[in-house]
C-alpha cells in the first residue's frame, strides 16, 4: 500500500468524523496523520514492520500507530466504513464546493438527507436552502457558484488543450519584461501526460527583485489575465485561480537560486520525488522543493538547476515524461536511459485523410502542408466502405483513388505521395477490402471502427485475425480508446504485441490529442516485444498534421528512441522494413517498382541532410 493511499483513508476518515460532529481533537489527529504520511520520505508500510518506528515519528501515538496498522494489514480502516454505512462516499464532495464546511454539510445531511452535489444544486436552485439555519438568500447564489465551478474543475484536460492556455498564460506573463527572469511549466504538463488536472507554472523573479512590492506588482499583472473566473489564493509566493474553462493554474514565484528544485519538485511525478527523496537520504541528504541539503547541517548543497540536484544524487538528468517511478532512476544511475525520440526524428506522416472520405482538404492541399512542414513522405489512409459515416471508399472509388494520388505526385516533388487506406477490420478480423486492391497499395493500415464491445476472448481473437492477415502491415489506433470519453478495447495486449512481432506488424502511436493510442505504457510493452512503432498523426485537414508533437510526446513517455520508429527512416528503408508482402521475394522485399523508382526531388532532399 502505498503512502498516499493510507493518508486517503485517514483524511476521509477525519472529514467523516467531522460531519458526524466529532470533537475536534479526534479528527484533527486522523488529518494530522494523513498530512505527515503523504509527506514522508520513505514507505510507512516498510517503517511499519518495526512498530517502534512507527510511534517515534511525531505526533503518531500508540493509538494512532494501531490504525496504521490495521490500515496496512486490512487495507482500509473499520471506523472509516462504519461511517460509510451512515453517509455516502459522495458527501465528500460537499466540502469541496466553496463555502460549504463540515457543519453545513452536516444540516443539509440531516434536514434533506442530501449527500451529493446534485442534490445540493437542486435545492439550491429550488430555494429550499435559504430558510435553514446559517443559510441565506446570497449563500443559495454562492453554493450554484461553487457547484458550477466544482463540476468543470472535477475534470481533466486533454493535452493539447492544457499545452495551448498555458502557452497563452506563458506569453501574458513573459510581457513583464525584464520584471521576471524566466517562466515555465512544470507538473503533468511538463511531464506530456496524456490528461492534465491543473497547470503549474513557476515564474523565476530577478534576484534583485524579490521584495514584497515586486512580488505584488507580479501577482496583479498575472491577476490581469483574462480569462480568470475565480481566485483561490494570492500568497507571498504563490497565485492561484480557476478559468472560465473550469481549469485551474497554480503559479509559484520564486528566487533563481531555488529554481531548480521548484521545478525538480513541481514538475513530479510524486512517485519520482518520493523515490528521489529516499534516495537522497540514503545518500546524507535532505531534498524538497528548495534544495537538496546535508542532512548533518542543513547546508544546501545543489538548489538552481535540476541538472546540479541530480547529479549530487549520482544520477543523470532524467527528461520529465520518463519521471514516474517506473525504473528511470535505476537507468539514470547506471548510464541507461534511453535516447528519447524528438519531432525532428519524423520524416513522414502515415495516417492522414482527404476529402476522399472524411478529411477537409485534396491530396494536393495535405501534400503542399506536409511538405511545408519538412516531411519527405506521407500516405493517404482515406477511409474503407465499411465506415459508411466517414464516407468510406470501396474498390472502385480506392483504385480511383490511386490513381489520384499517383497524378498528385506528378504536380510535387518535394515529398513522396504514398497510397494508403485505412482499412476496417470487421468484426470476424477480415478485412474490409479485396486483396487484389490491397496488393495494389503502398502500405495498408488497419484499424476497428466497429463492434467495439465485444468481450475480452472475441476482441482478442478479431485482432489476431487481423495480425494474421499477409496484408497487414500498421495497426491504427490500436485499442480505440477516446480520450476522456470511452474506454480502449479489451483485449491481451501481450499476446497480441507478441504475435504483431513475429508477423512483422507495426503498431501506430497515433498523435491525436483525443486518442494518443498506443498509450505510454503500450507503447513500453510493444517496445519491450520488439514491436515496431509508426507515429502518424490522422489528420483530416491540413493544420493537424502539426499535431504529430502530441505523437511524439507520448511515445517519449513510453521509453520510444528513434530506432524503434519506422518513419524515422527514409521512404524507401521505410518501405523495406514494412511487412513483406504476400508474394514478394525474401523477408525484407524490395520496395514495388514504381513506389520504389527513384524520383530525383528526393535525391536533392536526401543530399541536403
Ligand atoms: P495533474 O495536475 O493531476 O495532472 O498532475 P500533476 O502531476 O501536475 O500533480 P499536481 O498538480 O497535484 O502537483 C504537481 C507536482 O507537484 C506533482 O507532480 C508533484 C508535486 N507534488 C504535489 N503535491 C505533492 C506531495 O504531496 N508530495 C510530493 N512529493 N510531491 C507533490
Ligand atoms: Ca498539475
Ligand atoms: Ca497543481
Ligand atoms: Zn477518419
């Protein structure tokens, strides 16, 4: 069990006891506890195997070393459930909405037996609050406040969407001048996870301008952004306020010399820092988000650069997205971490869409764009009939298609045109076009845009079908998932990684910022199964092809170099190293005669890197 899981359980605990009308000493010491367990260094189940251990942190009594235990031994805690049988888990969410406490929470529990958010908004709006005790006219008003920003708050943002406000907040901070030194993002953002709860940003004040006056004029003009729907907090260090987007930003203003530790600590993951801290002390050392100190005197030792504190930890400085606790420190100790891929890596887009079947722009337009952006290749994946929605293409309007795309690249030499299409596989794992056609393309992608409930067992079977097929060659988005929205696919992500191996098929990273799929940890295993990796961005207009950098992001976190990216390579090594086709020679084929044909633009490309 980890930390945080037992402070949860200790924290609920106290907020319960509060409603219920415990005396504060009682639940003041749950919270205390919780508090001092989410900040400990090293793991409380490993401190608890020595109970002695246990009672000399402070504050921690007999008692209360007691709960712990049952906590660790049981997993959750018998006074906590009691209280669970009395009121619902959601009543938590009360205390969350501005200007309701525990006291409150516990009348509307009592006069209404209202223990949801719900509930509260529709008394509030019924106006049947205002007559209760302690409640008004003006309190109904801030509880619909509270309750509106509680529920756009309670979400999560995809990446794309936080990287843009912050990128806005960033340059509204930065027309300070030279009142600030430097600005930047840390926390999840940093860190490209696929969501994001909150921005941190941390502004770096001059170290000449660190009085409080400069500090107040700093806070008012990043007060002055727009779009603020509500303030939080405005500290000596730090701001804090909710957009009318319900996302919230926390800003931390700091001098230069503790720079480095702000943003080491702020940019997290938890896990990274917990498992830093331990190390640290194993080493004499303090860390937290000022410095990294001796622990004998407390002199700080390395506090302006994240490079300085990890390298006084005998570690390589660790890129934020690998920063989660999952063997990255083990790596940067030992002279292992892996060459992360960069957008400069991609040489090409594999997944696209014209107007064809669902995308906004021609085969001329999107090539035009991809060139712009310095892609020497691209394929056109359109849509296959059976994504009736998407207006899909069947043999006739494909082989049309192709033929499109071959007098395209008669008008551009620039970049390598390469027919495609997105082929559905349906719902037995065949494939939604006639092989005659497929043999015709340069690559084939599949991908599942139907039936996508079916059960563990039949996903599972319908993708190794798939795999199976000598057609084969990129799987798109792999498990379908949306982003905020619905679940990937279940099916064995092993078995079906092991098997796409030893078929040679490729597996797509795909960049848009509502699927990023493969994820992370996908992306990891597929690596780990020497699976080959495509990051292709599926655009449907010519300005998402600029969305291969969420693409990239993600494959960053899933432990992805270079090598493992088949578009890193050039168009004909890319093709080489594609899945044979069926009835080409030898098990690397050579690229089919015409897609092959050198055409001289790309020779001049190649000579000028
Ligand atoms: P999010 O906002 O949910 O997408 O995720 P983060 O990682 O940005 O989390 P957030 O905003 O709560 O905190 C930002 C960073 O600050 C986090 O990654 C690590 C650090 N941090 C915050 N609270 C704690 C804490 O209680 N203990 C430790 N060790 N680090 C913390
Ligand atoms: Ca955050
Ligand atoms: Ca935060
Ligand atoms: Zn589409």
């Amino acid at each position: 069990m980890e930390n945080r899981d037992v402070a949860r359980i200790l924290r609920e605990t106290a907020q319960l006891l509060e409603i219920d009308g415990a005396i504060i000493g009682r639940y003041r010491s749950y919270e205390r506890a919780a508090e001092l367990i989410d900040g400990l260094p090293e793991s409380v189940a490993s401190l608890a195997s020595d109970p002695e251990k246990l009672t000399a942190l402070p504050g921690i009594g007999d008692r209360m070393a007691e709960h712990i235990q049952e906590i660790l031994k049981t997993g959750d805690y018998a006074l906590r459930t009691k209280l669970l049988k009395k009121y619902p888990h959601t009543i938590l969410d009360l205390l969350k909405l501005q200007s309701l406490g525990p006291k409150k929470v516990a009348v509307l529990w009592k006069t209404f037996k209202a223990g949801t958010v719900e509930q509260v908004e529709k008394l509030a709006r019924e106006g049947k609050l205002r007559a209760l005790d302690g409640f008004g006219e003006k309190s109904e008003q801030n509880i619909l406040k509270a309750v509106a920003v509680f529920q756009k708050a309670s979400g999560r943002f995809h990446l794309d969407v936080a990287q843009r406000v912050a990128d806005e907040i960033i340059a509204h901070i930065r027309t300070l001048g030279r009142q600030i030194e430097d600005v930047q993002a840390a926390g999840s953002l940093r860190r490209s996870k696929e969501t994001v709860g909150d921005l941190d940003l941390l502004v770096t004040m001059p170290e000449s301008r660190n009085k409080p006056r400069d500090v107040a004029a700093v806070s008012d003009h990043i007060l002055a952004f727009p779009a603020i729907e509500q303030v939080l907090a405005r500290g000596e260090n730090k701001v804090s306020f909710i957009l009318s987007s319900g996302m919230q930003v926390d800003v931390r203003l700091l001098p230069p010399s503790e720079a480095g530790a702000a943003l080491l600590y702020f940019t997290g993951s938890k896990e990274h820092n917990v498992t830093l801290r331990s190390r640290a002390l194993k080493m004499g050392f303090t860390l937290n988000e000022y410095a990294l100190s001796r622990l004998k005197d407390e002199k700080p030792v390395a506090s302006r650069t994240e490079e300085d504190i990890y390298r006084k930890l005998g570690l390589a400085w660790i890129p934020p997205e690998l920063r989660e606790n999952t063997g990255e420190i083990e790596a940067a100790e030992t002279g292992r971490l892996p060459h992360l891929i960069t957008v400069k890596d991609i040489r090409g887009d594999l997944q696209m869409h014209t107007t064809a079947s669902d995308g906004k722009n021609s085969i001329l337009e999107m090539a035009q764009a991809a060139e712009a952006l310095g892609h020497q290749y691209i394929a056109f994946t359109d849509h296959s009939k059976a994504v009736t929605v998407a207006n899909g293409l069947d043999e006739k309007r494909l082989k049309a298609h192709i033929q499109a795309i071959r007098a395209a690249q008669k008008q551009i030499d620039g970049v390598r045109l390469l027919a495609s299409c997105e082929v559905d596989i349906l719902k037995d794992g065949s494939l939604d076009m006639d092989a005659e056609v497929l043999a015709e393309l340069d690559v084939v992608l599949c991908s599942i845009h139907s039936y996508m409930n079916l059960d563990r067992a039949a996903m599972t079977d319908r993708m190794l079908a798939a795999l199976e097929n000598p057609y084969t060659q990129i799987i798109a988005h792999p498990t379908g998932r949306i982003l905020l929205r619905r679940e990937g696919f279940d099916y064995d992500m092993e078995l079906i990684l092991k098997t796409a191996h030893e078929h040679g098929v490729a597996m797509e990273c795909n960049s848009h910022p509502e699927r990023l799929d493969l994820r992370d940890t996908h992306l990891r295993m597929a690596k780990d199964a020497l699976v080959k990796i495509v990051i292709s961005t599926d655009a449907h207009s010519t300005s998402n092809l600029s969305l291969i950098e969420f693409g990239v992001r993600t494959a960053r976190r899933g432990w992805i170099e270079p090598k493992d990216v088949l578009n890193t390579l050039r168009c004909d090594d890319l093709l080489a190293a594609l899945r044979p086709k069926p009835g080409a020679a030898g098990p690397h084929q050579a690229a089919p005669a015409r897609a092959g044909a050198k055409r001289p633009a790309i020779a001049r490309r190649k000579s000028r890197q």
